[in-house]
C-alpha cells in the first residue's frame, strides 16, 4: 500500500503550496492468526531528486544515500524514467482513499491540514537501508518503485483495514520527497 501525506499551510512562505510525500506501509499476517501486525512504514521515492546510482545501489540490496550528491553523483536513469514516475505518481493519486485528515492549529492563526491517503497497489519496489544522517536516521528502511503495478480492487473488501484505525498525528510524514 502506498500512503501519501498532502501537507498545506495557511500562513508564511509556504502558505496555500500543497507538499506531498509518499511511504509504503507493509502488511503482514501473524503466524497461524488471521489478523495482522503492526505495518511496517517506510520511504518511497517517487520523484527524481536522486542520483542514478542511488537507485541502482538500493536494487543491489546495498545502503543508498539519495540526498548525497558529489562529484561522482550520475543521471543515466532507465530510458524514460522520469514519465514512469509520473505515470505511477497518477496511478497512486488516481485510485487513492482518503484515510485520515489531521488539522493542526498553533498561535497567531497558524494552521496545517494533513490528509492522508492510502493507494491499494501491487508491485516490485527496491527496498534498502538509508546510509545518510540527513532528513531520515541512518539504518532506517528507503525504498524505490521497480516494474509495473496494479491497483488492488478488492484491498479494502479483504479485512485488511487496519491502516484505517492507526493515528498517523504524531508521524513524522515529511522527511521524505
């Protein structure tokens, strides 16, 4: 499952900018019980901001530093990289359901209205362990989408709604592209 946070402020430099961050949530099923963990949530990039061998690192099953750039630093992207991106980005905003929306009120009017959204997808994702100090913890899992994917129809029929229940106003949404 892809989960996107569309965050939006009503004041200061980013006032009226919708940010949008996207995270995989992986579930599974306890042994011989038929409910399920506690998903696992990690990064997904779905925008270019990388070099290429970040991701061809990641997809080796090796560390990845995605917001390191240096003199070494390559773009040689799969052809067409850029539109797969897009096109899965359309994918995920197409076919999403909104889960939760959380307000956030501080003094002098301040205001910031998180909503977040579930997509039901099946699909390949390079997952690896972030090696940066940067943005997310050293060790924490990243991960990048590889391949096709598909929109599960009958996700949300299948008793598998337990991101429905979680309280996502104290998770730190925005540490990712």
């Amino acid at each position: 499952m892809i989960l996107t946070f569309e965050m939006s402020k009503n004041k200061g430099q980013h006032k009226n900018q919708i940010y949008t961050y996207y995270w995989v949530a992986e579930l599974e099923k306890y042994e011989n019980v038929d409910e399920y963990k506690e998903p696992k949530i990690y990064s997904l990039y779905l925008t270019e901001f990388y070099g290429s061998e970040q991701l061809e690192s990641c997809c080796l099953g090796k560390v990845s530093y995605p917001y390191t750039m240096t003199t070494g630093t390559e773009f040689n992207f799969p052809e067409n990289y850029d539109t797969y991106l897009k096109n899965l980005r359309k994918l995920v905003k197409d076919n999403r359901k909104e889960i939760q929306v959380i307000n956030k009120k501080w003094k002098d009017n301040h205001k910031e209205k998180v909503t977040v959204y579930a997509t039901t997808v099946k699909g390949k994702l390079c997952v690896c362990e972030y090696g940066g100090d940067v943005i997310l913890k050293t060790g924490d899992l990243i991960s990048f989408p590889k391949g096709e994917f598909k929109i599960i129809d009958t996700f949300w029929n299948d008793n598998k709604n337990i991101l429905l229940f979680k309280d996502f106003s104290t998770f730190e949404y925005g540490n990712t592209h």
